[in-house]
C-alpha cells in the first residue's frame, strides 16, 4: 500500500464517524441561528413567498413603537438576576448542610431533585392549581390561619404575577445546582480539611479557606448554567400565564415566539431573538473559552 | 436507633454536635415544605369535583375518586400522546447518543486538521438557547416539509442535543489511554472497529448515564414540540397537559390526575436510575 494513502484514510475514517452528528446540528442548529439574524433585518409574514429586506427596521420598531418589549427585557433581567442569587444561594446551602454527617442524607436529596426533573410545563401546570384563586392551596392555607387580607388573585394581580411565577421556578430549580454543589464538595480534599482543623481552624475556618476555594470552579458552572436557564425562561411563564396579565409576565423569549408564531410578524420576532441571542453570547463566550481551555489542559 | 448512634457527630469526635441537629431539623421542614405540592396534588387527584370545592384543601381525600384518572386519561388523549412521546423518545434518545459518540470519538482520538475547530463548534451548541430561536426552527423544519412529522421533531432534538453529549463523551473519550487504540491501529484495524469494538463498550457507564438524562429530557420537553407538532395527532405529553389545563381547568380531580400521569413515567425513572442522574451531570460539568 502506498505511504500517501495510509495518511489520509485514517482522517477520511474521522469525518465519516464526525458526519451525521456535524449535518444535523449544522443543518437544524446552526442554520436557524443564522437565519435569525437575516430574518430580523427582514419583513415577513409567514405565507408570502418572498422577505423583504428592511435594514435595521424591525430594530427600530421594537425598542420605539413596540409597547410590549421594555416591559419583557426588564422582566428578563429582573428574573435572570434573581434567578442567579436566589435558588443557588438555597442550593448552596441544601449542599454544604447535606455534606454534613446527618442520617436520611439520600432520601432527602431525592426530595430536593424530584422537581428538577419534572416537566416544566407540569411544573407550570401544579403551581397554576395551587394559585388557584378560590380552591388552591396557597389561599386555603391563608383562610385557615385567619390571614384573610393577605389573599390574592397570585396569578391574576399584575403586581404579584411575576413573583408568583418565579417562586414556582426556584421550587423547581433549587435541586439542579444543589446536585452540581454536592458533586463540587466530592472535590474538596478530605486531608487538607483535617490538615486546616489540625491547625486550630473552626467550622467558619475551613468552610472560608478551604471550601469555598475548592469551589470556585463548581461556582462558575452553576453561575452560567443558571443564568442561561433563566434567560430561556419559557415553558414556565407559557403555562402559567401566557405572559399575561396585561403582559405584565412577558419574558423576551416568549415575547419572540408570540410576534412570529401567533402575530405573524417574524421579523419582530426575529429581532427580539437576536437581543436576547447577544445578551446570551457576551455572557458565554468568554465561558465557552474557559472550558476549551481547560479541555485543552486535559488532554 | 442504630442510624443515629453515628450521626450529628463531627470527624473524630464522639459528642452530639448540637449545630448538626438544628440543622438537620430545619432540613427536614424544607424538605416538608417541598412536598407539599405533591401531596396536595395527589390529594385532588383522589377527590371528587364536589369535595375539591366543598372541604378544605388539606383533607386527605375520603372516598378515593378514581375514576378522575380514566376520565383524565380518555379527555386528555394520553393514549395518542403516550404513544407519541414513546416514538420519539425511543428513536431519538439511542440515535442521538450513537452519533454523538461516533462524533466525540473523532473528534478526541483520529488526528484530524479541523479537531480544534471542530470540537468549538460544537462547545458553542451547548450554550444555544433553542427556546430564543423557535420560528427559525420552525421555519427550517417546514423547509424539509416536516411539520407534524416524527422526523421533523427529531431531527431539532438531535441538533440540541448533540453539543452536550458530544463535549461529555470527549473529555471521557480523550482520558482514554493512548495504548489501546494505538495498538488496534497497528494490528490493522480500521477506526471504525476501534471505536465499535473498545470505545463503545468502555463508554458504557458514561452512555447509560446520558441515556437516562436525554430520556427524561426528552420526555418533557415542551416549547420545540409546540412550534412543530401542531396537529393534535401528532402531541406528546407536556401538549396534551397544555391543551388539558386550558380546556378542563375546573375540572380539578381530572386536571391533577392528569399532572399524575404526565409525571409519574419521568419520576420513576428518576427514583429507579438517581445514581446515573448525578453522574451524567457532572461527569464533564464538573471536574477537578
């Protein structure tokens, strides 16, 4: 067999094993994305042949004409803000109390996951019953204690919608970065705990100089996984409220699935898409980088 | 008390330690409060319309209203979006995992010139929203003339999950030792063997545990299926619960019996497969 073709089968050999993975995602990932971004310099309304380029149009129309688009882009940021602190802080918590020597550990860990992998929109569904102006158990539960000023119409009230919503995501979320924290606390070394408490250090001692160290990595995953889960908060807000009332719980990525999906302006919609793709990219791209690095040190 | 005679106390020490035992006492009333939804849940689901609306919302349910699950199940289609979500999860859980593996496998043992490249393509995908992009995919999906098609929502989940599976199944891949496959390699045999006959079986543990989490995933997903599947033929579960909520909201008993069995399949899996959970999420988020 000639020397030059020996070289070169084995790398034909790697694109053919990297073929149908790299088709499919270019074709159904990566192409939509791209389309985004032509659509939202467009006009088209779902059953013309044709779009029509229309510069930055759809741009301008979205952040001076549109009523509807703040209001969505400060709820976004409000819940991905919060999104971030709140449920991992409890995460945070749950994990470094269930590192502890403490009986029912397992059982009570199942507890905390079981929502995470429930579907969301059953999630949606369960809270939406217990809001539930008349029979549902949040006000029931007021009734009984006698607080009957403090009932609301949780989901129903513009004021409140919003929160109401956001306690039924963090009830579901709680579990997935308490999971990721206690894999995170597997990590930190055993001996160099007993060496800090051989040392004198206290129970704050080791938590503030060895733990919490140790745990920056793990940090940093949960901190952009969380925040890329909020910034694609959908099915939650979808079955709860549908962005209602009075758009008061409108959410960027719902806000673009309802201009092109049930308005038929997809342009709009398209430029939606891009803010919130932007907002997501300077967000990950400087983690995307730390990964490959780390990747990289591996190998 | 066996089980507590070790517990409360800290390493090396034989005292009670009294922070632990506050603690594991707040523990077990959040723990309290997180169940709360579910009892209440099954609790309606057990009850007739009239007792919903007549007794307080804590009763435990008297007379065992069955019958609300078959209602639900006969109202709700589940037999049409059971079947709908078993088709779609049983091609498109194993298919995917397959060419993410062959993929990861290329791109972690063949020197190839575009691995670097490649391999950051595909870290990029697993930071992609899909939920930011649905009339896009909506749009690709009609150009192939697949709305409400199995393919034409398999193929957007392969393309979402992919990135994940390929960036876990290369780091496991690429601490691989070198030896193995290089003496296969000399022995003449094809990378296509290597990776059928060493790497796919090796990858067992890793494969398992990313079949357990794309199940479950794939099971409950919802705003993909909403913007592709449109014919109600064509829904799966978290649809028909959609569809279910809007129609027969007051029909209580039937809507949390209906929550039940939407649930329940993903929920055994989970308490059946809980190890494989934590290993398939943090085997590559995660590493030292």
């Amino acid at each position: 067999m000639p020397q030059a073709s020996q070289s070169a089968r084995p790398e034909r050999q790697g694109y053919v094993l990297l073929a149908p993975a790299l088709i499919v995602y270019l074709l159904f990932a990566v192409y939509p994305m791209i389309d985004v971004i032509r659509m939202s310099f467009s006009s088209w309304n779902g059953l013309s042949p044709e779009a029509r380029f229309v510069g930055l149009a759809n741009y301008r129309a979205i952040v001076t004409q549109d009523p509807v688009f703040w209001g969505a882009l400060r709820n976004t940021i409000w819940w991905t803000a919060l999104a971030v602190i709140l449920p991992n802080l409890i995460s945070f918590g749950l994990a470094l109390a269930l590192n502890q020597n403490i009986p029912g550990k397992s059982s009570l860990r199942v507890v905390f996951y079981l929502p995470v992998i429930i579907a969301s929109i059953a999630v949606a569904t369960i809270w939406k019953w217990m809001y539930d102006p008349f029979f549902g158990l949040f006000n029931n539960l007021l009734m009984q204690m006698g607080l009957d000023g403090w009932i609301l119409d949780w989901l129903g009230d513009r004021k409140v919608a919003l929160w109401s919503v956001f306690v039924a995501h963090v009830w579901q979320s709680v579990g997935f970065s308490m999971v990721l924290f206690l894999a995170g606390l597997q990590g930190v070394s055993a001996t160099l705990v007993e060496a800090a408490r051989i040392d004198g250090a206290g129970r704050w001692g080791v938590f503030r100089y060895v733990t919490l160290p140790a745990l920056k990595p793990t940090m940093m995953v949960v901190f952009v996984l969380s925040l890329i889960n909020s910034l694609k908060a959908f099915d939650i807000v979808y079955g709860m409220t549908g962005g209602g009332p009075a758009q008061s719980t409108q959410m960027l990525a719902m806000w673009a699935y309802t201009q092109s999906m049930q308005l038929g302006v997809f342009g709009r919609g398209a430029a939606v898409s891009v803010v919130l793709l932007l907002i997501t990219l300077v967000i990950v791209l400087p983690y995307i980088r730390w990964m490959f690095r780390r990747e990289e040190m591996a190998r | 008390m066996t089980l507590f005679s070790q517990a409360f106390r800290r390493v090396g020490s034989a005292k009670v330690d009294p922070v632990l035992v506050a603690l594991w006492i707040s523990l077990i009333l959040l723990a309290l409060i997180w169940i709360t939804p579910f009892v209440f849940i099954v609790f309606t689901a057990l009850k007739s319309n009239a007792t919903v609306m007549g007794a307080s919302a804590f009763m435990p349910p008297t007379e065992l209203a069955f019958e609300n699950f078959a209602a639900a199940w006969r109202r709700g289609n589940f037999s049409t979006t059971a079947f709908n979500g078993v088709v779609i999860t049983v091609i498109k859980v194993p298919l995917g995992l397959f060419i993410s593996a062959m993929a990861a496998y290329a791109l972690a043992k063949v020197p190839m010139r575009m691995n670097k490249a490649l391999f950051a393509l595909f870290l990029f995908g697993t930071m992609l929203p899909f939920q930011v992009m649905l009339a896009p995919i909506f749009r690709q999906v009609n150009a192939f003339g697949l709305i409400n098609t199995y393919p034409g929502i398999i193929l957007p989940y392969l393309a979402f999950g992919i990135p994940y599976q390929v960036f876990i199944l290369y780091g496991f891949f690429s601490a691989v030792p070198k030896e193995l496959s290089e003496a296969a390699r000399i022995d003449g045999a094809s990378h296509f063997t290597i990776f059928r006959r060493i790497f796919l079986p090796i990858s067992l543990p890793v494969l398992s545990a990313l079949l357990i989490l794309d199940f479950v995933a794939t099971w409950n997903e919802f705003a993909m299926a909403l913007v592709i599947l449109q014919d109600p033929k064509m829904w799966t579960l978290p649809l028909g619960l959609m569809s279910f909520q809007s129609q027969f909201s007051s029909d209580y008993g039937e809507l949390n019996a209906a929550i039940i069995m939407t649930v329940l399949p993903a929920a055994l899996v989970y308490l059946m497969f809980q190890r494989y959970f934590v290993a398939g999420l943090t085997s590559g988020a995660v590493k030292e």
